[in-house]
C-alpha cells in the first residue's frame, strides 16, 4: 500500500481549488445547485488562524480539507474531499486526523462541522471518529437535511 502525504497548501492554490472544484462537483450531484454556498474567504485558511492541507497518495492529489476559526477556541472543518478512486484506503481518516492536528496546535480545544444528510460516508466517519450531533449552526442551519457535529480536541 503506498504512503499517504499530507502538507499545507494555501486554500488558493492551483492543487487546493483542482480538489475543491472537484468538492463542490460531488456536493452538487448530492444536493443540486453549486454544491455548497457557504462564504468562504482564502484568507481564513491561514495560520494561525486556519490551515488547509492536500493528500497525496504515490504523488498524485487525492484530497483534502480545512479549517478556519470559529470563535475564540473552535476550529470549522471545511471542503473535505477524498477523490472517488482512492475512497476505502485511509486518505479521509488521515487528512481528519491531520486538520485535527493542526487545529490543535494553533490552540484550538474543538472541532465543529456541518455536512448532509446525503452523505452517509462523511457521516460513518466522523461518528467512528468520535464527532458527536451538535445543534445546527453556520449557513445551513435551518436548511433540511443539515447535520452538525462536533468533537473536543
């Protein structure tokens, strides 16, 4: 099995938005629409106040994820990705792991996140993980189908 690498990348790179096009395609087929509305600035992807990294599996991009300040103490995960080719090898569970990671060494005690109902394979994650149902917040808090979790880092 080869090694998964994860590293930085700016959210604005040309490997970041390849993967997060590819995101809010599979988000779109889901949902419908754009994929996903949410207002998102670069900028809130920068240490140390967010980080964004990219999975490489034998030098290739294979997915992807961040996270961006949510209060004084949270961490958001956003945009992760896993490409279809590569699902049920680890790439998900090690970029979790690695935005976690990050999250707490730039001082946050927890993580929050919100995804859909129609993606039951983010779901077994991030439950197998640890994440907890948290009341729904963020741009989709009252939209139908909306899921919030939440894990202590």
């Amino acid at each position: 099995m080869s090694e998964i690498e994860i590293h930085p990348s700016g959210f604005d790179s040309p490997v970041a938005q390849t993967l997060i096009r590819a995101t809010m395609a599979d988000l779109s087929v889901r949902y419908g629409g754009t994929g996903d509305e949410t207002p998102v600035d670069p900028a809130e992807f920068a240490p140390p106040d967010g980080d964004f990294l990219v999975a490489r599996l034998d030098g290739e991009p294979v997915g992807c994820a961040g996270w961006r300040s949510h209060g004084e103490d949270s961490a958001e995960l956003k945009r992760m990705y896993t490409a279809p080719t590569v699902r049920g090898r680890g790439v998900a569970r090690a970029v979790l792991t690695a935005v976690e990671e990050s999250a707490r060494r730039h001082g946050r005690k927890r993580i929050i996140l919100e995804c859909g109902d129609r993606q039951p394979e983010a779901i077994a994650l991030y439950t197998s993980a640890g994440y907890e149902r948290i009341p729904n917040f963020g741009y989709y808090a009252d939209a139908p189908g909306c899921l919030s979790f939440g894990r202590v880092l």
